[in-house]
C-alpha cells in the first residue's frame, strides 16, 4: 500500500488517501499502451471518403472510336479511369476502420498509464468540486490554487456527472472534464495533469486494480 496527499479547492493538504500498491508499483507495459491508442485513434476515423468509379460517373458508353486503322492506341468509352474525367480505379470507398482489442489488454494499458501518471507526480487528488453554479473564473482560480498551470492540458475525472463543473470547463482551452468509468488510455496519455476527486480514485482503484474478474 502507498498513499497520496489530498487537497482541497484552495490547495490546501488535508490528508493523505491510501492507494494499492499495483497502481503506485506497476511496471508499465508500454505494448499494451501502443496498441490501446491505436485501436482509439482507428476508431476515431470516419471512413467517408468517397470516389466514384467507372460505372457511377456521367457518360456514354459507346467506343469512342473504331477499334483498327487510327494509328492510335485503342479506347473504350469515355468513362475510362484512363481519362480525364473518367472513374478512379482503386480508389477510396466509405468503410468502417474500428476494432476491438481484448478487454484484458484494455485494463492493462490503463492501469499503465496510470502509474505512468502517478509515478511522474502528474496526478492531482482532490476532495471534491463543489460549484453551487456554473462559473468560469472560479474552476481557473482552483486549478491555480492546486499549482497547475493554465498552459498544460488538464483532465478533471469526476465521481459523478456535475454539469455545474462541465459548463465552467467548456471555455477554458485544454481543459476537459470526464466521469471515472469513462476514462480512457489515450485521455490518460494525452493530459499533461489529471485532478482526480477522492470518490474517481476509489472507484477506478477498485475497477482498476481489483480483482481480474470484476
């Protein structure tokens, strides 16, 4: 077991939170990471590039000229990839470019990136966000008090939806705010700092780095 400080909305310490020892120890399986973010940035992908092929674009199908006695090569109809304004061979249809790796591989790499956050002091643990209403200026003067800088990018990951703390994050660049269970490796990964409420931390503790099973 190891523990981390705990502050509160002015940065003060209040405490210290015990933390299992497989997040703080773990050794991080930079593999399982690779393929995690992969598989995310694969699915982020649209697929809707489109082209049209020979027999989706405008124009007669007749030869354009008898097939001997021209002197030039011979030619189909004008719909040829071969020319100008003609259909493209091999090109680009819609598709589907998700997949999915095994669950397992899934909580290993973020079970990694965790203790690559914790291990390099990035993750911030804090008692709660209590905002009676939506307010800008206040989640910056809270992210000050708690030493992080406005230039890095901030992950906020919260026990539960607070839509007060959503509405004053949405104006602030680089600034995200997400639920516990939908964390992910690349979200991880991506933030320069992660300020984590009490409640995230025992439950993606518990997700995490409970038992296989769970």
């Amino acid at each position: 077991m190891g523990s981390i400080n705990v502050y509160n909305q002015n940065g003060e310490s209040i405490g210290q939170s015990e933390l299992s020892s497989n997040i703080l120890k773990t050794a991080i399986n930079q593999d399982a990471i690779h393929q995690v973010v992969v598989m995310h940035l694969a699915n982020q992908r649209t697929g809707t590039a489109s082209t049209k092929q020979r027999g989706e674009v405008a124009g007669s199908g007749k030869k354009l000229f008898r097939q001997k006695g021209t002197g030039m090569a011979r030619a189909g109809n004008k719909r040829s990839p071969t020319r100008i304004g003609g259909g493209i061979a091999f090109g680009p249809k819609p598709r589907d470019y998700s997949y999915v790796v095994p669950r397992k591989l899934r909580r290993l790499a973020i079970k990694s990136a965790l203790a690559d956050k914790f291990q390099n002091n990035s993750i911030i643990v804090v008692d709660s966000f209590d905002m009676d209403h939506p307010k800008t200026k206040q989640l910056i003067s809270i992210i000050s008090n708690l030493g992080v800088s406005s230039k890095e990018k901030i992950l906020l990951v919260l026990g539960s939806p607070n839509e007060n703390l959503l509405l004053s994050a949405r104006n602030i660049p680089r600034v995200n705010v997400c639920v516990w269970n939908n964390i992910n490796t690349y979200d991880i990964l991506w933030h320069d700092k992660l300020l984590v409420t009490q409640d995230a931390l025992r439950n993606i503790e518990d997700k995490f780095c409970g038992k296989p099973g769970r």
